[in-house]
C-alpha cells in the first residue's frame, strides 16, 4: 500500500528535455512563421508588378486601337496585344507552380520531411 502512495517524478532530465521541447517546437513554428511571411510578401510583389504589366498591356492597346485607320489594321493590334496576354498567362502559371513548391517546401522542411521521403510516399 505504501508503494501506491508514493509519486513517480521523472529524472531531472528528462524534465529539462520536456520544458525545452515546448520551447523549440515554439521557435520552430516561430521561424516556419517568418519564412512564410518574407515567401508571401515576396509573391505579393511579384504579382503586383505583374498586374502592373497587364494595366499597362490594354491601355497600350487602348491607345493603339484609337490610332488605327482601318478594321484589318485594328484587328492586327487587337491578336498582338491578346498574343501577348496569352504568354504572360503561361508566365503566370508558371509562376503560381514555382510559389506553391517553395513554400511547400519550407513548410515540409520546417516538419522535417525531406523530398526523397515524399518522392517514396
């Protein structure tokens, strides 16, 4: 009975070992936080200027349309201006791809899982 009575405490430690993983799960989540954040602000300039360049695509068109002198000549800078829009659509989605894997990778890195390990999965 007097052995039920008495209370196990864990050697000192491992109750150091405890305490300090709260900590560094804490300051790992802290920095994961940080990555993310300079990932994000880096994207939203990014397509700032992007957004920018589009601005500035169709009032480039607008302009030009209004100096055109014939309906081929019209139709000609109307297909340039949507050729171009076209590519900086392929850009965009390859810049969509490229934000989504640097910031799954530093999500997955902050977890501790390398790419082989997710390549195996």
């Amino acid at each position: 009975m007097a052995m039920n009575d008495q209370k196990v405490l864990p050697p000192a430690a491992d109750a150091q070992a405890f305490l300090n993983w709260g900590q560094v799960r804490t300051e790992a989540a802290v920095a994961l936080e940080k990555d993310l954040l300079a990932a994000y602000e880096e994207a939203s300039r990014v397509w700032l200027a992007r957004v920018r360049s589009e601005v500035t695509l169709w009032s480039d068109l607008a302009n030009r349309l209004t100096k055109t002198r014939s309906g081929p000549e019209a139709i000609e800078t109307y297909a340039q201006c949507v050729s171009q829009r076209m590519k900086m659509a392929i850009d965009d989605g390859r810049l969509l791809a490229d934000e989504a894997q640097r910031i799954g990778e530093k999500i997955s890195k902050s977890l501790g899982i390398r790419g082989d390990q997710l390549a195996n999965r």
